[in-house]
C-alpha cells in the first residue's frame, strides 16, 4: 500500500470513528431525553426523542455506505478490515438502542396523564448504568481497547439482576387495580433498559474482536 493510498484509508477510517461517536451520543442523550420524560411526564420531550430517532438512522445508513465504499475502493486488511466490520456492526447495535430509547419515550407519553408514581423501583438505576455500558462501548471502540469493552461484559449481568428485581417489585404491587396499567409500562421501560444493556455488551464483543482478533460470545 502505498503512503497516499494509506493516507486516504486513515483519513476514512477516521470519518467512521467520528461517525460512530456521534451515533453513541445521539442515542447516549436519545436515552438521557426519554427517562428525563418518564420521569416528568413531559410529552413533548418524549415525542422529541421519537422524532429524533430519524437522524440516528441516517447515521446509521451512512456509516454502512462509507464503510461498503472503504470495503470496495480500498480492500483493507488485518485490522483495518476488521475496524470496518466492528464499525458496521456498532452502527447496528447503536441504531437498536436508539429504538429502544424511543420506545421508553412513546411509553412516557402515554403515561404523561397518569397521576405520580410512589416510586420507580430500579429504573433511575438502570438507566444509569446502562448509559454507562454505552458510552464505554463507544469510548473502547475509538480507543480499540479489549480490556475496557471486557468491563461491560461484566456489568450486564448487573443489569440482568436489576431487571429481575423490578419484575419482583412491580408485580408484587399489582394487586391493587389502578397500578395495574402503570405497572406494566413500568415493567416495559426496564425490558428496554435491560435491552439496551445487551446490545451495549455486543457492542463490546466487537470492539474485543476488532482489537484483538478474539471472538466473545
């Protein structure tokens, strides 16, 4: 290869990286936005995020197009070539995310006419974490660092134990007929959440095998 052709390769592969950062903060403020509405009732920023979830799509798309482009024009190798597929790959995860975070935001609107929850069981809780295990993905991706995307292998389980907890909690409160309905959006929103902690963990099986060839399922 030589120094121009590798130039333009590192100039593209560059383009992906900064491509899927923003993605990874798109959908990072897309769940951010969507718990914000679930907590306040707030409708208009709940349809905020679902209309925002258009714009994380077309990142996705282009992410796909500029890295068939680099696949065509430039046949990388090694690494390279495995950047380029973690980066298809990512782009996949993080679009789902971005559903998922609309998904809690459609469910916040339609809770938006419900009186105050007594409380939100573990929810603030997951989502925090799982922002976390997100923004990690992203930041061991453009770092290409192994060590760091095995960390969030290890946090899901967290956020497995978390979701069981709530199903415990919520159900054992249904019996009373009017937290029926809210309880079973509750129960949604941390199936979401809980999602979005295993799409952050394949997101970190990629980055493993992009770094350092090792497949982790």
């Amino acid at each position: 290869m030589t120094t121009l052709t590798r130039s333009v390769l590192d100039r593209e592969l560059q383009d992906l990286d900064d491509r899927i950062l923003l993605m990874g903060s798109m959908v990072d403020k897309a769940i951010e936005d969507a718990m914000n509405a679930l907590y306040s009732r707030d409708k208009a920023l709940a349809q905020n995020v679902v209309l925002g979830d258009l714009a994380v799509n077309d990142v996705r798309y282009r992410i796909e197009m500029e890295s068939l482009k680099i696949l065509a024009t430039q046949q990388p190798m090694a690494s390279d070539l495995r950047q380029i597929i973690a980066a298809i790959h990512i782009a996949v995860e993080l679009e789902r995310i971005g559903d998922h975070a609309g998904d809690i935001a459609s469910l916040a609107a339609r809770l938006g006419d419900e009186g105050e929850f007594d409380t939100l069981h573990k929810l603030p809780k997951m989502a925090k974490r799982a922002q976390e295990m997100v923004r990690t993905g992203v930041d061991a991706y453009v770092a290409r660092d192994a060590e760091l995307a095995r960390k969030i292998i290890g946090k899901d389980a967290k956020i497995d134990r978390q979701y069981y907890q709530l199903r415990h909690e919520v159900r054992e409160e249904m019996n009373e007929a009017d937290y029926i309905r809210r309880a079973s959006f509750l129960l949604w929103v941390g199936h979401d959440l809980e999602r979005i902690g295993d799409r952050a963990t394949n997101i970190a099986e990629r980055v493993i095998f992009m770094a350092t060839g090792e497949f982790v399922a």
